[in-house]
C-alpha cells in the first residue's frame, strides 16, 4: 500500500507554531528556562560524570545513517612533515601536529536543526521550506547553540524495563511502555523533562557489527512508535527535547501507515521538539540500574555552525 501523506496522518495534530511568537527558532527549548535549569542542578547528588558522546573516525567506522559517507580525518602536520624537511621548527624548537576533519554534521552523536525537516513545504513554525536552500536561513541550528539544551533530564531505559539487551529491529515503544519504564525504575517523569531513550541498540554496532546496527543495509531501528497518543502526552508534558541510543530516535517505519520517521514529522516539525541522536547511553543506563538515580542535570552544547541542518555534541549528563 501506498503511505499515507503527511498532511492526512497529523491533520488533527497538535502544533506549537506561533506560541512563542512569529520569529520563533527554538521551538520547544523556550520551555527551558532558568527555572528549569536550576530544577536540573537540584537533580545532581552524587557528582557523577556521563559523556554522551561516540567516537568519531573511527578506524572501523562509525555508526551513521546509511545515507552518509563515514567521516574522514587526515594529519595536515605531524612529526614526518619535520622529517622529510617539508616544515622546519619555530624558533626555540617548537614543533606542532594538526589534522583536518571531513564528515557530515548529522554523522556522530548530534542534534536536528528545527529546520532538518519539512513537510507540504513547511518547516517549523510555518517557514517556508525554500529558506533552507543554501543554508537554513531559519531554523539553524546556531539558534539551538546559542541557546544551549540544558534542563532536568531523566533516562528511560526500555531495554531493561523489558528485560533484553536490546530490542528489536523496527519495534516500537508505546507510551505505555514509556510510562511502564518509568514506574518500573520509580522515576517519575516530570513536565519539561529532557528524555533520553535507552534501546540497547547502539550497543550493537560495537560488539556485532554494521551489519547488526543496520539490517539488511536499511534503517530498520527500534525507537518511540507514532501515535495520536504520544503526540498528545508530548504536547501535555511540554517536552522540550528527546534523544535516544539510535540514528533517528524514533520506529523508523510506522507499520499502519506506511509512513517513514513520522515523530520526525509530529514532534520536531510541529511540535519544535528538539532531536538529539546518537547517544552512548549503555554505561548510563548500567549506573542508573545501580544506584537508583536516573534523574540529573543534562547539558547539550551543539557547534554554533551558521546555517547548519545539525550539529556533533557531546552531551553531559552529572548525576
């Protein structure tokens, strides 16, 4: 069957356009004000430490949607250019290594622009989708750098909740499963929360392979499944970012109606909730289930890339 448009799918949904006036870029982050980040801060007791972070270039490759190339770093100076007489010291000896970096902005650990992605030529907050052309002329995610993604966050692991290491290959995870989760660890979630979502599945493409991470050559990922229901708990709750341990946070292909990365479509594009992707949650996951504690102070920090569709980030969590 043919999948179902956009349009028809979220006609009934909820929309945060113009809540925040009609030169709003941050869509969802204007939840996160000082209040709440000091109700983040009032979250660390232990003065614990998480990057968030993948490595980048790695030698074996990273995990990154199938659709981009593997990033590339190359040393523009090392010690052989000193040896081959192609550099010579700084007066007193001093010799220095330099290297250059080419990848995709969205190929590690990242944040979505506002402005990634569109529908009926629409992007967040009713832009036209021609202002992407060049570079986002609206959206960037320069405006979400220069605000900073900082607030209570709370991790959700489904993946122990259920019992597996990870789940499945496109299994979805229901609200229900969400607010089971959270029952299941006695965490509460709170209202502007940042959500972190642990599948386990990121896991994989470090102890089996590409080939485990993406089934088939395809971005068959376990994640948030779409429902009117979500989209509403999302808007109620006023939830200003979500990340996960996958490529794209979210079921990549709604079974009813056909439709790719629908959450892509109901929450980042009409809601203004921010994407974060990517996320090494697995040694964060196995502390939580230690200690009990799986809420904390969470930081993103994006690059301010003028124009950009995204970002790399290594985000901080402090418990």
């Amino acid at each position: 069957m043919a999948a179902k448009a956009f349009t028809e799918l979220l006609k009934d949904a909820p929309k945060n356009w113009g809540r925040w006036g009609a030169d709003d870029e941050i869509g969802a982050l204007n939840f996160l004000t000082n209040a709440e980040v000091l109700r983040g801060i009032r979250a660390v007791q232990q003065g614990k430490v998480f990057t968030l972070g993948v490595p980048v270039a790695r030698p074996g490759g990273d995990p990154i949607y199938p659709g981009r190339g593997q990033p590339t770093r190359t040393m523009a100076m090392d010690k052989g250019h000193y040896l081959n007489g192609r550099a010579h010291p700084f007066p007193g000896g001093m010799e220095y290594s330099d290297d250059v970096i080419f990848m995709y902005l969205q190929g590690t650990t990242q944040y979505d622009a506002l402005g990634h992605v569109w529908y009926d030529d629409k992007i967040y907050n009713g832009y036209d989708a021609k202002t992407t052309i060049g570079g986002l002329q609206k959206c960037s995610i320069e405006k979400i750098a220069d605000h900073g993604v900082v607030g209570r966050g709370i991790l959700l692991d489904v993946a122990r909740y259920k019992g597996v290491p990870h789940l499945q290959a496109n299994e979805g995870i229901s609200l229900d499963d969400l607010l089971k989760t959270s029952e299941f660890q006695k965490s509460p979630i709170e209202k502007h929360d940042i959500v972190l979502v642990h599948t386990g599945w990121l896991t994989r493409f470090y102890e089996e392979g590409s080939d485990a991470f993406f089934p088939n050559k395809s971005m068959s990922e376990p994640g948030l499944a779409y429902s009117p229901e979500l989209i509403k708990w999302f808007h109620e709750m006023e939830i200003p970012s979500l990340g996960s341990d996958t490529v794209a946070s979210e079921q990549t292909m709604h079974p009813e109606s056909g439709a790719f990365i629908p959450l892509h479509a109901a929450l980042l594009r009409n809601l203004g909730v921010i994407f974060n992707e990517i996320d090494w949650l697995k040694d964060l996951a196995e502390d939580c289930a230690k200690d009990g504690q799986y809420s904390f102070l969470f930081v993103g920090s994006p690059l301010k890339v003028v124009g950009g569709a995204g970002s790399p980030v290594n985000p901080v969590v402090i418990k």
